[in-house]
C-alpha cells in the first residue's frame, strides 16, 4: 500500500548534521524528505524513496536543506536602548566601568520595569522577526532586566506571549541573579535569598522558565551566591545556565559543569582545568563572538582545546542592549569563523545540533533526521559553506516550522 504524507520535498540536498551520516555537514546530496504531523517521517536518497501519497509536493530545485536555525542564548525582550553608552564606550570608557556607574545592565532595568507589557512586546517583536527571516525556528528568551518580581514575571510572559503569536519556538530562560538592583545596593546575599526564596518558586509556579541562568562575574555575582542560585534551581527541578568568564576567570564553568549544567556562555577566560570538567559533565560551550566584538574583547575562547576535548560549541548572538545589539546569527556564524577559528560546518552545528543540546532539546530539533521535528530551512546555495561565509544578501528560499511553511 502506499503510504500517504503531508509534505515530500525532493531534488534538495540535505546538509543533515546527523553525526551518524558521514561528512562535515551529514550531507544527504539528491535527497527527499517526508513530512507528516509536524515531524520527519522519511529521509533518504530520492532513489531509496519508497511509494508515498503527499498531499503537498515541493520541487527544492536542487537547493539545500539545513535543520531550522536555533538561537540558544538571548535576551530580546527588554525596554529602551543603550545608545549613549556605545558612545561613551566609543569614548575609552569600559564595560565594567559604565556598568559601575549605574549604566550597563542597570541602565536597561529602569527602562524594563518602565514599560508595559504592550511597550515590551512591541519592541521585541522586530528583534524576532529579524531572526527569523534568517531561518531561526526556536529563540531562547532570558529575563533579568526586571531583577524584581514583577518585572521578572513581566518579561517572561512577554517572551512566552511572543512564542504563541509567531511561527517559532520560544523557550524561556529566568535571569533574575544577572545584576545587583539598586533597591538591594550593599545587600546582595539578600538579593540572593529574593531570588532563591521568591522569584524562582514564583516563576517555577507559574511554569514561566524552561531553565535558570546567572551571571557570574566580579560586576554580578560570585561563585557562592550562584551556587546558591543553582541549588535553588535543582529542588524547583529546571536545569541551569552560566554566564561564565566573560571578563575574568572566576571559577563559575567548573562550578555549573559539576552541577551538569546544560551550558556555560561566552568563557573567554576559561583555562585547561574547565575545558576538561565540561568534557566531563557534557556541558556545551555558547560561544558568543557578538559580545566578543561589540565589547573590543582580544582573549578568544580555547576553540582547540575545546575541539579536541569533545566539548559541543554552540554560537549565538547574545542579543541585548549591551554587549551585543545586533539580531543577527547568520553574522555570529561568520564571525565565529572570522574571530575563533570555527569551521564553517562548525559554525552551521553551532546554530543547529549543538545550540538545541545547550536547551536540553537534542532529542527534538538540531538535526533532521526521522522522528524529529520538522524545523527546516532550504538555502538557494551550492554549499552549506556559504552560510558562515556570506552575509546580507544570502536568504533563505523558505523556512519550515513543525513541516509548515512560515511565511508563506
Ligand atoms: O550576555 N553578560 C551579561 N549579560 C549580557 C549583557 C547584558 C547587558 O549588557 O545588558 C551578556 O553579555
Ligand atoms: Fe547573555
């Protein structure tokens, strides 16, 4: 009998990255891929195709087939802009120092906690869309510009809201411990405890977070007080995240690596010992070379050690006021080519396998592959190294979410 499905593209090839296909990319070259019920249910070479029914049949004209990009670490929904203090840091002034100034992070709270829900939802939306024109199929959304409960409510429902008016995955991350707000000046243990004793129980309560995250940082927290925040994270049973050694080595990827964080982020600064515990526990490493570049940042993450340690290198653009206001990932693969020594294909599974294995959701997305969601993007290119390689002009012919077209 033949077999009916809702979608067959066929004449495409399909840069997989499926490891268990050989080649950089898992490339499937004059392949054909069935979709039905949102999912892959058949990939292969077009000649193995077996009888099929589609209802909907797509000629990919010989173009290329990549999982949907996944932007694994942002923070794109917040109030106001940073303008003036690009110029001062223009200007020879630090991160840290205008941060220490009450600029910085500090600066996007009172914006945050200014604006309604409308104003916020509002601002966000073209940040996400700019990503999703590239073929970005699931964002993360941290919170931590409210660093008060109900601005930290605030931006998460917003994020979520976002999540249920687009074509894409929404997946939500608390940040609450990203900054000491001013109300809490001197105390920052009893922000901790604000944190560990309202917010997050709140948040968990109200299922508003998929994972808690924290920064770590002698401008942030230190070491204990975010051990103390990951403790917190373990009984409300949501797997965490750190910002980790972004402008010094503090300790904090060893620290989340013991505690099988799902990811550390940005660890421009982390040494042999941290590689070797995130070997260790599976932590993926988020690369983050927008941050890098917008903050004159010179020490690279060790991508060969990295590399050769097995650790899985996710990119990401960051986007946030501050240290990376750019809504771009298609510009953080090339990037991560230009400024750490990623290879192209490296690149191309820092957006697709490995960005869904630091949202624990490898067993979904990041790959194409039968029984996985049909997240797609198909690219007018020759090769897949031209993702990493061009920037502005190469778009994509269209994207599917869950086997439907966006957009179209
Ligand atoms: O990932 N490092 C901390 N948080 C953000 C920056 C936030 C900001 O400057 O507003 C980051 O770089
Ligand atoms: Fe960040």
């Amino acid at each position: 009998m033949t077999e009916r499905c809702d979608l067959l593209i066929t004449n495409v090839h399909a840069a997989t990255m499926d490891p268990s296909i050989p080649g950089a990319y898992g490339a499937v070259e004059d392949a054909a891929v069935a979709v039905t019920g949102g999912k892959i249910v058949w990939l292969g070479p077009r000649k193995e195709l077996p009888d099929c029914a589609p209802d909907e049949s797509l000629d990919g004209e010989g173009q290329w087939l990549t999982p949907g990009l996944i932007d694994c670490h942002t923070h794109l929904v917040y109030g106001g802009h940073r303008a003036s203090e690009f110029a001062r840091r223009l200007g020879g002034e630090s991160y840290e120092e205008v941060a220490r100034s009450g600029g910085g992070i500090l600066s996007t709270v009172r914006s945050t906690r200014a604006a309604s829900a409308e104003q916020l939802y509002a601002a966000a939306e073209p940040r996400l869309r700019a990503l999703m024109a590239e073929g970005v199929t699931t964002v993360e959304i941290k919170s931590g510009y409210g660093l008060d409960l109900d601005t930290e409510l605030k931006q998460l429902r917003t994020a979520r809201r976002l999540g249920r008016h687009h074509p894409v995955d929404i997946t939500t991350t608390c940040l609450a411990a990203h900054a000491l707000p001013p109300e809490y000046d001197g105390r920052p243990d009893e922000y901790i405890d604000l944190v560990c004793e309202e917010i997050l129980p709140a948040v968990a309560r109200e299922q508003l977070a998929d994972a808690v995250d924290m920064f770590c940082e002698s401008i942030a927290f230190s070491v204990e007080q975010c051990q103390r925040v990951i403790d917190c994270a373990k009984k409300l049973d949501l797997p965490v995240k750190v910002h980790a050694e972004q402008l010094a080595r503090t300790g904090a990827a060893a620290m989340a690596a013991r505690a099988s964080a799902l990811s550390v982020d940005h660890i421009e600064y982390i040494t042999d010992v941290d590689v070797a515990a995130m070997a260790e526990s599976g932590t993926v490493a988020v690369l983050l070379p927008g941050a890098f570049y917008t903050l004159r940042e010179t020490r690279v993450p060790p991508v060969q050690k990295l590399r050769a340690s097995g650790v899985s290198m996710a990119l990401s653009t960051d986007l946030n006021p501050g240290s990376c206001p750019i809504a771009s990932l298609r510009l953080m693969m090339n990037m991560g080519c230009n400024l750490f020594g990623l290879t192209p294909a490296e690149a191309l599974a820092g957006v697709t396998r490995s960005a869904a294995r630091a949202l624990g959701l490898c067993c979904s997305r990041g790959v194409l592959r039968p029984g996985l969601r049909a997240d797609m993007v198909l690219w007018p290119m020759d090769t897949p190294d031209q993702l990493a390689y061009e920037v502005g002009a190469l778009k994509p012919a269209q994207s599917f979410f869950a086997g439907k077209t966006v957009g179209g």
